[in-house]
C-alpha cells in the first residue's frame, strides 16, 4: 500500500471515530471545522451545519478557476442482529480484510467518509497542484439530501464541481434520478387482547438489504413485505391482532429485518410452516442467509390494534409496491421508476410507513407517488408527501466529462464508463442553485452500501487519488 492510500485511509479511520449519523452531525461538523483550521485553512459552517473549506490555490494557479470538491458527512447507521454497537458514541471499527476495508459488524461509513478524507488531503497535501479548492460537505444526505437542500445560493463560487459519492471505480456519473417519501401514518385506539389468544412474535431478518436506488433491481427480499404476507395468510385462517411491528431503518435502505408481535385466536403455525416454505422457495436462491422464525410469547395484558384495524393495516402494507415500476427506455438495463417500501413503525397509538419514491421522469414520479397515496386513503389512513429532490439531467457536451473520461484513459490505459444512475445525488440540488455549474460524480469500489457488509476496495482508493491530483493539475494550466 503506497504513502498517499495510506494517508487517506489514516484520515478516514480518524473521520469514522466521530459519530455521524444522519440527523446527528453536530460532532463531526465541528471536528471538520476544527481540522481545516488546525491545517490553516478557513473554514465556513451554516445554520443547518454545512461545512464549506476554503482552500487557497498552489502559488501560481491563484487566477484559475475555482474548483469544488463536495461530499456528504453523514452515514447510514446498520449493524449485525446483536451487535450492541452505539452509533452515538462509539467509534467505527475498521479492518483490513485482504484487499478490503470493512467494519466490525456495522456499515463502514466509506460512503460517503471517503470524499471528506480525501477532499481534505487534496488540499493540503503539498505535492497536488491545484487552483483554488471549495470543500463543501453537506449533512443528512441520507434521509433526503436535506443538507443540499438548505445550502444557499451563491455560496459556492465554484463553477466545477466533483462529487466524490458514486461507488464503482471506473465509472463516472452525470445524471441521476429524482425521488420523494411518502409517510403513511393510520391512528388506532389500543384494543385488549383476548386471554385465550395465542402470543407470537415473527422475526424475519438475515436479508441481505442493499441501497435502494443501486440495488433496487436486484432479486432481494423485502423484510416487511415478508412479515405482510405472513400476518395476510394468518388472518386467512384465524382472527388476528397486531400488537407491534417494526421493520426497516432508513428510507433509501431496503428492509433487511422486520419485527412482529402479535396474538391470534387459534395455533396458526401450520400455516406459518407451509408459508415459509413457499418464500423459501421463490428467493432462497438469492437470499441466503435470511431467516424467519415464530416463537410462542407470553399474552399477559396485552394491547395492540383491533381485528378491523390489524386487518386494515395488513391490507396496506400487502398493497405496498416495492421495486422497479419502470425501466428506462433509453438506457438498457436502467432503472427509471421504482418504490422502496422502507419501514414501519409501531407506536402506542399510531402505525406507519415510509415509502421511497425515485424516477428520472416527473410525470412517473408524480404517479407512483399518488398510487401509494391512493393506497392509504383507501384504508382511511393519513399521507403526506414530501417535496423531495430534482433529477440531475445529463449533459452530454460537458468540458469536464470529457476532460476526466481522456485524463483517465490516459492515465489507466483504458476508457472508464460514463452513466446516468437511480440513485440520488446531491449534483441535481447543488446544480439547481448555482447556474452553469459543470459536475461529474465518481470515487473508488464500495460494496453493500447502507449494510453492515460494506466494505472498500483499498485500491481503487489510490486509483481515484491519482485521478484526482492529475485533473486538478489539469484544471490550473
């Protein structure tokens, strides 16, 4: 492992000590502050916790255009069943496994820690030639680019932009898809459980999940799907009640576990056997370590949903569209319109759904969107929508996807990929506020993202750097 990989992956173990999960940056916004200060750098924070760098050019390049190097701070916070891992409070732990960085059952955080430590080796290291740098690093990007959404216009004064979050090395990224959420929220009144009830819980977990604009193509289980189908066939065969139900954990994270308790009026596990079996069957193949389990409880005073309201919200969740609604028709084997049915959550009067929504076509945004709204009011349940975020429409003339397909083909010996992708990225908003800005999206190999399996390709790291140091050398003559 050469110096430079090893001086970002230093920084980046540094970067995965400080607690960053989305909708909690404070720390890590004021340790990135405090860093590019230690360094001399002047640094920027906004209201909401956006951190802009400022970083002068290489004496001699002052008069060239100023180049933004843009990342998120925040992670997606998984971890194994067991683990009992504090994303509050303790420290990533990151192992070398071969050619590999991952953590020690919980995501690695390379998504998107990776842009912030090389962004600020980038520019500090004394032998990058560069003109002058903006880091901008925004906040919960996961839970819906807000932090790109709350960033001003006229902030940046940089009209290039690299975004260090896409996660295949080799391929660059100059468009993406736009999304929205849809929370589905239906109140019930608590209703006894009847003594002579049975007591379950149903666990489903193992899955292997994935992210939910990357992987959303792929022959992956849906953990709450899964429990739906159970409770629906349950209450084809006895009269049922909820009492909890809790399955998923972010938005843009397709559900890997889902918990449920509930009680029914006779022993349904025959039926939960002959189901088992069935799912087992159909994506088994794919889902090799998933597991589904019933386990007898104790029916002592419980409460939970009615038998109209367990079978109203059983009905929702079975209606619940989740994968791809629509490909591409321009781009072979691109998606173009697709749902992640998220989570849902139990509370002592309420049940309710995420849903994420993603589509390069507003009209097809638009319409799914309605679809899932549609759904809950059908069931008398309550919606709402949220704005969401703008597609990146891909220029196909731009300087500076031309400048990094030749710089890297040069550089590698062969020509990299240029893609459009379903995920969202921050280009689309950024773009939005800052006319004219050219952007390109790119970074080394991550796989699994938003799982405890993620993990880093080591060197594709040192390949992503040496592209970088190179196209800024470029971008001052």
């Amino acid at each position: 492992m050469n110096n430079k990989i090893q001086a970002v992956l230093d920084l980046f173990e540094e970067l995965d000590k400080v607690p960053r999960q989305s909708k909690h940056e404070e720390k890590i916004s004021a340790w990135l502050v405090e860093w590019a200060e230690k360094h001399g750098l002047k640094a920027e924070r906004d209201e909401f916790m956006n951190v802009l760098v400022h970083a002068p050019a290489t004496p001699g390049y002052e008069n060239k255009p100023t180049v933004v190097i843009q990342g998120h701070m925040d992670m997606v916070c998984e971890k194994i069943a067991g683990s009992a891992h504090d994303f509050s409070k303790d420290p990533i732990k990151c192992i070398v496994d071969g050619e590999w960085l991952r953590a020690d059952g919980t995501t690695l955080g390379a998504d998107d820690g990776i842009a912030l430590a090389m962004g600020l080796l980038l520019a500090t290291d004394k032998d990058v030639i560069h003109p002058p740098l903006e880091l901008l690093f925004t906040i919960d990007e996961e839970t819906g680019l807000t932090g790109a959404n709350t960033v001003k216009p006229g902030w940046l004064k940089g009209k290039i932009m690299l975004n260090i979050d896409t996660e295949d090395e080799g391929v660059f990224t100059i468009g993406c898809a736009g999304g929205r959420d849809t929370k589905i929220e239906m109140a019930y009144t608590p209703a006894e459980i009847p003594a002579a009830y049975k007591a379950y819980d149903l666990r489903v977990w193992g899955l292997y999940g994935g992210h939910s604009g990357v992987d959303i193509n792929l022959p992956r289980g849906n953990s709450n799907i899964i429990a739906a189908r159970f409770l629906d066939e349950f209450l084809r065969n006895a009269k049922m009640q909820i009492v909890s139900i809790n399955g998923g954990s972010a938005h843009n994270a397709i559900p890997r576990e889902t918990n449920v308790r509930f009680a029914a009026d006779k022993d349904i596990t025959a039926q939960f056997s002959a189901l088992k079996e069935k799912i087992f069957g159909e994506i088994g193949y794919a889902e090799t370590g998933m597991k589904i389990d019933l386990t007898p409880a104790e029916n002592k005073g419980l409460k939970g949903l009615s038998l109209e309201d367990s079978a109203k919200f059983t009905g929702i969740m079975m209606a619940m569209p989740h994968g791809v609604a629509a490909m591409s028709k321009d781009i072979e084997g691109l998606p173009e319109t697709s749902n992640n049915f998220a989570t849902v959550k139990t509370t002592e009067n309420t049940v309710s759904i995420l849903s994420s929504q993603r589509s390069s076509v507003e009209s097809k945004l638009d319409w799914l969107s309605r679809k899932i709204e549609g759904i809950a009011v059908a069931a008398g349940a309550k919606t709402a929508t949220s704005d969401g975020y703008p597609s990146w429409e891909p220029n196909m003339e731009s300087a500076l996807n031309k400048k990094c397909v030749e710089i890297y083909t040069r550089l590698f010996g062969n020509a990299p990929k240029v893609e459009i992708i379903h995920a969202g990225l921050e280009c689309g908003i950024i773009g939005s506020k800052h006319e004219g800005m050219d952007m390109v999206s790119f970074g080394p190999t991550i796989k699994n993202p938003h799982t405890p399996d993620e993990r880093l390709e080591i060197a594709t790291v040192g390949k992503v750097w040496d592209f970088c140091v190179e196209l800024l050398k470029e971008l001052s003559l």
